[in-house]
C-alpha cells in the first residue's frame, strides 16, 4: 500500500510546488481523485491538513 509524505513538500510555497505530469491516481479524504501525490498534497498543505490520502486509484 502506496503512503503518500507531503512533509517533503513543506519547505516550498504550495504556488511553487514542481509536480510531474505521471499520471498516478490517488484518492483524497475530499473524494477527488488528484492527478498523483503531488497534486494531493499541495491540497493537503492548502487544506491544512484537512485532505488525507485514501487509497491509490481513483476515488
């Protein structure tokens, strides 16, 4: 099982945050399904933590 670290993410403005274009589905707490984990934990540091990671896929 795939757990997402967007504590790496922590040390950029969530505006410039890199994310690739790979094309990893994860699902979110919000039941949206993010692009890969980047794009969930740009979410989660927007949301303050509110979004989590769910489980790999689409939601």
């Amino acid at each position: 099982m795939l757990q997402v670290n967007c504590s790496i993410y922590k040390k950029y403005p969530v505006v410039a945050i890199p994310c690739p274009i790979t094309y990893l589905p994860v699902c979110g707490s919000d039941y949206i399904t993010y692009g890969n984990e980047c794009h969930l934990c740009i979410e989660n540091l927007k949301s303050y933590g509110k979004v989590q990671f769910l489980h790999e896929g689409v939601c």
